[in-house]
C-alpha cells in the first residue's frame, strides 16, 4: 500500500478527473444548445411571426420566409402516429403487466428491445416499400407507419415501467370487492398509474416530432405548400432541418437554425412537461 | 348449524414450502371466528384461500376441499366468488384515485347492491355508519384517502367491503397498522356484524379475540393445534402452543 | 380432490388472456415484417454478397457496387462513439452515483436526461457547422502537420467532414444514454461493499476502483448497447462524415457509414437496377450486427443485475 500523501492525491486526482470528465461529456451539447438557440431565435427574430406561417425561402430570396408547411406537416404526422404508437404501447404494456410469467410477455420483452435497436431509417426503408411503392407515392401514412414503429418501443417501456411501481396491494383490494380482470386493469391500475402513463405519452410525443432518419424515404418532401392530405406527400422540421443543413445556400442555413431551435425547444419543453406531471405522485 | 366455511384436509404449497398443513377448519353462519398464531404460520394463507386471493401468489398449489357459503371455492369462478366474501388487509388499501363516497360507492355497484343514485347514497351511508366512519367524513365525502389517517382509511376499507353486502367478511390483522383508538372503534364496528354476516378474523392479540370473536382456532407451523369457543380456549387452553401464545412467548 | 391453482386457472382470465394476445402478435409480427422485408429486398444480390462487401467502388451508372467502406467507416465510426461514451460515461456515472450522490447527483441525473431529448438532427447540424470546423483547425491541422508520419493523422482534413468527426459527435449524442444505463446498474450494488470499503479506510478513489470493477460487465454492456446505437445512427453521420468512398487509415479524411450511404444514395436508387438491392444488403448488414451488439449488451447488464442484487 502506497504511502498515505500518495494515496491522497490520487484521490484528489481522481475527483478532478471525474469532474472535468462529467464536463466535458456535457460540454459540447450545451455548446450545441446555446448555438442553436442563438442562431434559431435571432433567425426567428428577423423573420418575425411570419416564421411560423410563411413558406421558406427559395435560395436567392429577399426575406427569411418560414416553416410553415414543414410544421403542420410535423404536427400531421404526430396526429397520425402518436396514437397508434400510444394505444398499442398501453396494451403491451397491460398485457406483460398482467402475465409477466407467460411465455408471450417474455417474447414482447424481447421484441421491444429488439424493435428499439432497429436503425431508424431501416424503418424508412420497409415503409418505402410496403407503403410508397405500392401507392405510388410519398405519403404522411407511411411517415406515420414509420414514425409509429420508431417510437413503439419507447411509449411500451415507459407505460411498462408506470403500470409495474402500481402496488400490488390495489390489484387484491380490486379483486376484494368482486372486480373482473378487464375493470381492474382499467379503472383501478391505469388510473393510479396515469401520471407515469401521461409522462409517457409526453416523451413519445417528443421522440415522434424529434424523428429523421424514419421519415427520410416515405413522405417526400413537400416544401413549400402546406399539405393537408395525410395520403399526400408531406414536410416535416426535421427532414427540413437535416436537408437545408446540407445545402449550400446561406439562406437555408439560416432557415435551419430556425428551425432547429424551435425543435429544440418543444423537445425540452415537453421534457419539463413530462418531469412535472410525474411529480405530484402520492400513493 | 349452518357453516359458511368447511375445510378438509387443505394443504397448500408455496413454491415448495408446505404453508398449510391438513388443516380441517368449520366456520359456524353469522359467528365472528378468530384465527390465531405467531408470524408466518400461515393466517394470511389461509384467508387467502377462502377468497381465492391465493391464485395471485406465484408458484401456489392447493390442495384438499374448501367450500365457501355453500361452493366448491376451489372449483368456481373466482370473479364470481369474491362478490360475495369481502376482506379488510393488514395495511390499508383503499383506492387513492377515488373520493371517500367513490371508494364506496364502486364495491356497492359492482355487486349490483343499489341501483338509483338515491340508493347509492343510502348504500354508503349505511356502509361508512357501520364502519363507524360517518360522522367523520360526512361533510367531505368528496375527498380523497390521502387526507385521512390510517384509522380511518382502513374503516374506509372496511366500509367499502361491507357496501359489497357480502355474506362473508375477511379480516386480516385489521388494527395491526392503527392506533389504539380507532383499532377500539373498529373492533366495535366488527363486533355490531354478529349475526348479520359471518366474520374470519385473523389477529394476534389474544385479548382481541378474547373481546371480540365466538370461536378461536389457534395455527402453528401451517397446522391447526386448537380449536373451540373462544371463552373455553383462552381460559383452559390444552395445547402447549396455546399457552405459550396466550402469555406472549410465541 | 385436488385442484392445483395459480395463475390463469379461471375461465375468465384465459378469456382475458387472449383478448390481449392480438396486440402483442401484431407487434412480434410488425419486427418479423420489418426483417423479412429487409432480407427479400436483398435478396436480388445476396448470392455476391461477399464480393460486394469487399469492394470499394460506387458506379450506379455501371452497376458497380462495393460496400466495403461503408462497412467498415461504421465500424471506425461505432469504436470511436463507444470509446467516447466509455471515456465520459464513466466519470458522470461516477459523479451522479458516487461522489455527489445527494441533490446535486440528482440534478446532474436530470441535466443528462435533459441531453438525451436533445433530437439528433440539431446535433447534427451543430456538429456539421461547428464541431467539424472546431476540430479541423485545431485537432486535425495540427495533428497532421507534426505527426503527420502516423497513418492515422496522415492526410490534410477537408472542412473536418470525416470518421473521427463522426465519432464525436456520435459519440456524444449517445454518452448520455450509455451513462444512463451504467448509473441504473451501478446504483444497484449494494451499499455494504460501499461500507465495506470505506470501513477499511480506503479513498474515494480506491472505493471508486473497486466498485467499478465489480460493476465491470454491467459497463461493458451498456458500452455496447451505446455501440449498437452509435452503428444506426443515420442523420448526425449524414451529415459529418463526408459522404465519400474512401478507405484509409487516416481518420480525417471524408468517408462513409452505411447509414449516411442510405439516406445519400437510396433516394436515387430505384434509377438502377442492382442499387437498391445493393442498399438493403447494406441495411441487412448493420441491422445484424446492431441486433447482435444490443443482445449482447443487454445480456451482460441484465445478468449482471440479476447476480449483483441476489
């Protein structure tokens, strides 16, 4: 064993090293957070409420246009996924609660965690050739069909992990007084477990609007006009995001900076949402 | 007589462990019956199998005749069976998410116990009066548990099974978790049963079963050792068990 | 007289049973769909799929096609994001659950799910404008003029489009959920080996060590699970890594990944004849390995934990 003083400044060095550490593994996305909120609010700034509203820009336009088509196009999509991904999630979620010992739960176990390490733009793929190729065009439905696969396992996970903190002391008074299987998973176990379920739903909302790579084969991109037919193709902010950034227009950057800072922000804000509605639990 | 509960030869098994043993047990209609016994001797088992709780308890196997209030328990629909047994538990478990009068209320529907809205209400009065509950909460039935004591909420409990109108009542160590005032109150509100439905107490305070039950049956180890009116078992007990429980040593 | 009872025996909770069944069929069937579809689409070019993976050429026009430095820049780019996440999950695991493992921890916790909600395309657009520039001027330039004799450094950088930036940045969109996963596990030992070892007098340090080394195979699998994510990651490579066919030892150059070649070339493939085979082979490819790495990864955790609490 080294020497006392020795052994002391290891230990000091060690906790420098775990907080520089810590630093910079959070470094670079505040770095990334801050940018992003400087450069998209001064773009949202400069072109005003129109932002929200107006087209974007063609490359050599006066004026900084908006997102308008890309943002109801987003706000389509989640209209079409969240609530077959939230309602399929909610009864895997009874089902594995309800037999955790069966052979059927072990195997949705497994094909949630499977389901989550499928690359999402594999996703983009199937969904290109099940659903575009047949109908002959990009459509919000196969963004849905993708984005809906993508954000599965997510919503079972978290409905999963809010049914299971249920105590099982409310299931025996259910039964108690003379409850079916069917009452008391519904008006019994979801209900008191319907914060952790609402925070759920918040993250999957987030992780639904937040999705790229599951959108890039299957809604085309419908630009400049905001789309109002779910078999039509359609925008979305991050496809928005992802091919202005790789454009070489200035104007487009500015755009995506837009963009990407009121993604952000709606992602961070749902984030808070989904930790306040989880707090006030008291059982 | 008349039995609300006859048992035969019930042995149950958990995971291997042989939690009741042979046991033979006969609940005389409209009696309060005590079970007694130290820790883990298999009180909650046994309650549990009257209710078919026991069916929630992984790796469980039963075995032996168990008829409640005339049915085969161990052949029936479950479902069908706990609307007519009620049970109180150790701890209190009244439903967080619902008011004081829903809490009620639910146990009342369910079971087909009132129909109007004026009979609910008189459903549920009646059920929290003889919990001896009432005068407590009558000015804020729509609250939640949460703002009651323990006391409270578990004669909430109590009030909730007896709004079932069962014909059998299971209680488990109902003031095991509550202070000596409202366990006095509750034993009170047990005691005014007699006669209305049959009651399956199971507690370790002697002076409990003592003041309140007609039979006693003391369990040991899974095995029934003694069984009887309760005045004769506590005033001249025969098995060793029994005195030794009886004087706190067990 | 016997009638063994447990779970499911009633009539009534096998009819509530196979009520549920169909959503949980449905959704197995989903991922056999989603994989079979895959494989069918390949299908047209599997029989080369050996000499397409050893290829380094893309020519739709002339139905040339080689995969090899997709293939290859994706496992660079998943090493370099794994031993990222290792590097800084590490000290952040040992920040929330060691050292500050009061209020402070917890905020720390929170900030880093506060990161993993970040969407990855801002991420990429942050490291395309900022993070490959940074590193171009001041790691790559010069890096390469005075150890520009080692292979890896050994070529001018183009803008910081390239495997190493890649890497980074993928590996820092991924730290916060491999960190996650090792401070769930390491939350898990017991505190007596805590006790334990400070009651015997060892520094923070020294506890640290052994803790971590007791925690070893549960940081080994979120590492993986951290890789296996890192393999699919589609837009933040798209838009760092250069999008060339280029293989060499020298990390600043433009290269691929498999999912940057997809998202770059599948938009154009159906022009051709062998491209979009050619891109589901590649898909094949990095879903097998992703879903090999994830159960890896998730057996080591899981089992770890299981041993860790019993």
């Amino acid at each position: 064993m080294a020497s006392w003083a020795v052994r002391k400044l290891e230990d000091r060095l060690f906790v420098v090293a775990v907080i520089l550490g810590s630093a910079l593994a959070l470094a670079p996305l505040a770095h990334a957070l801050a940018v992003t909120l400087y450069n998209g609010l001064s773009t949202m700034a400069r072109a005003g409420l129109g932002f929200f509203v107006n087209p974007p820009p063609t490359p050599y336009s006066a004026s900084l246009g908006g997102v308008a088509p890309a943002l109801v196009g987003s706000l389509l999509l989640l209209a079409l996924a969240l609530p077959p991904s939230a309602f399929l999630g909610l009864l895997l979620a009874v089902f594995t609660n309800e037999f955790p010992g069966s052979r059927a739960a072990a195997l949705v176990e497994v094909g949630a965690r499977a389901f989550a390490s499928v690359p999402t733009v594999i996703l983009s793929m199937v969904a290109y050739s099940l659903i575009v190729v047949p109908m002959r065009r990009y459509s919000a439905l196969a963004g849905a069909f993708a984005l809906t696969a993508a954000s599965l396992p997510y919503s079972y996970t978290a409905f999963s992990s809010a049914l299971r903190m249920v105590p099982e002391m409310y299931r025996e008074a259910a039964y108690s007084i003379g409850m079916s299987r069917w009452a008391t998973v519904w008006r019994v176990l979801v209900p008191i477990a319907r914060r952790g379920i609402a925070s759920g739903v918040l993250m999957t909302l987030a992780r639904i609007l937040g999705e790229t790579a599951a959108l890039l084969f299957a809604v085309g991109a419908l630009r400049y006009v905001v789309p109002l037919n779910p078999l039509g193709p359609v925008d979305a902010l991050p496809l928005l995001i992802f091919d202005y950034a790789l454009s070489p227009y200035k104007l487009f950057h500015e755009v995506a900076w837009g963009a990407a800072a009121l993604l952000l922000i709606v992602s961070l804000a749902l984030f808070a949402l989904s930790k306040v509605v989880v707090k006030g639990v008291r059982l | 007589m008349k039995y609300a509960v006859e048992i035969e030869r019930l042995n149950v098994y958990i995971n291997g462990f042989h939690a009741l043993k042979d046991v033979d047990l006969r609940v005389p209609q409209g009696s309060i019956f005590a079970v007694m016994g130290p820790s883990g001797s298999g009180k909650t088992t046994l309650l549990k199998v009257i209710n078919r709780l026991i069916d929630l308890v992984p790796g469980a196997r039963v075995e032996g005749s168990v008829r409640v209030l005339g049915v085969d328990a161990l052949r029936a629909d479950p479902y069908e069976l706990r609307k007519k047994v009620g049970m109180v538990f150790q701890v209190p478990n009244p439903f967080p998410h619902m008011t004081i009068y829903e809490n009620v209320a639910v146990a009342a529907k369910l079971n087909g116990a009132a129909g109007s809205r004026k009979e609910l209400d008189e459903v549920v009065k009646w059920a929290l009066e003889t919990a001896m509950l009432w005068e407590e909460v009558k000015h804020r039935l729509d609250r939640y548990p949460s703002e009651l004591s323990g006391g409270q909420r578990q004669r909430l409990c109590l009030a909730r099974a007896l709004a079932m109108r069962p014909e059998l009542l299971l209680l488990d160590e109902p003031t095991a978790n509550i202070d000596p005032v409202n366990a006095r109150k509750l034993e009170e509100a047990i005691a005014s049963l007699k006669g209305e439905l049959t009651i399956i107490m199971v507690t370790h305070l002697p002076r409990q079963a003592l003041r309140v039950a007609d039979y006693v049956a003391i369990i040991y180890d899974g095995r029934i050792v003694e069984r009887g009116p309760s005045q004769e078992v506590f005033v001249r007990p025969s098995h060793a068990v029994t005195q030794l429980f009886l004087k706190g040593e067990v | 007289m016997s009638a063994p009872v447990g779970e499911m025996l009633s009539e009534k909770d096998k009819i509530f049973y196979f009520s549920l069944l169909p959503p949980a069929l449905t959704t197995l069937g989903l991922l056999a769909l989603i994989v079979s579809t895959i494989g069918a689409k390949a299908a047209l070019v599997l029989p080369q799929a050996l000499a397409i993976l050893a290829a380094n050429v893309w020519d739709p026009e002339n139905e040339r096609y080689g995969l090899l430095a997709p293939v290859l820049g994706t496992l660079v780019v998943a090493s370099i994001a794994g031993a990222v996440s290792l590097a800084l999950g590490l000290p952040l695991t040992l920040a929330v659950a060691e050292l500050l493992r009061g209020r402070l921890g917890s905020v720390l916790q929170t900030l880093l799910e506060m990161a993993s909600a970040f969407p990855t395309v801002v991420i990429g657009l942050w490291s395309a404008r900022y993070l490959a520039p940074f590193l171009s001027e001041n790691v790559m330039k010069p890096l390469y003029s005075s150890f520009g004799f080692i292979p890896t450094f050994s070529c001018r950088p183009l803008g910081g489009y390239s495997l190493l930036t890649a890497g980074l940045a993928i590996g820092f969109s991924v730290v916060p959920y491999t960190a996650s996963i090792m401070i769930e596990s390491y939350r898990l030992i017991p505190s007596t080996y805590r006790e334990a070892c400070y009651g015997i007098g060892a520094t923070r340090y020294e506890t640290a060590r052994i803790l971590v080394s007791l925690a070893r195979p549960a940081i080994a699998g979120s590492v993986l699970l951290g890789v296996a994510r890192a393999m699919g990651e589609t837009t933040i490579a798209a838009m760092t890594v250069g999008n060339a066919m280029n293989i060499s030892a020298c990390l600043f150059e433009p290269s691929y990944t498999v999912p940057a070649l997809i998202a770059a070339q599948f938009g154009n493939a159906n022009l051709y004849r062998y491209a979009e085979p050619v891109l589901y082979l590649a898909a094949l490819v990095v879903l097998a390995l992703a879903l090999a790495l994830s159960a890896v990864g998730f057996k080591l955790v899981s089992g770890w934990r299981v041993r860790i609490v019993g």
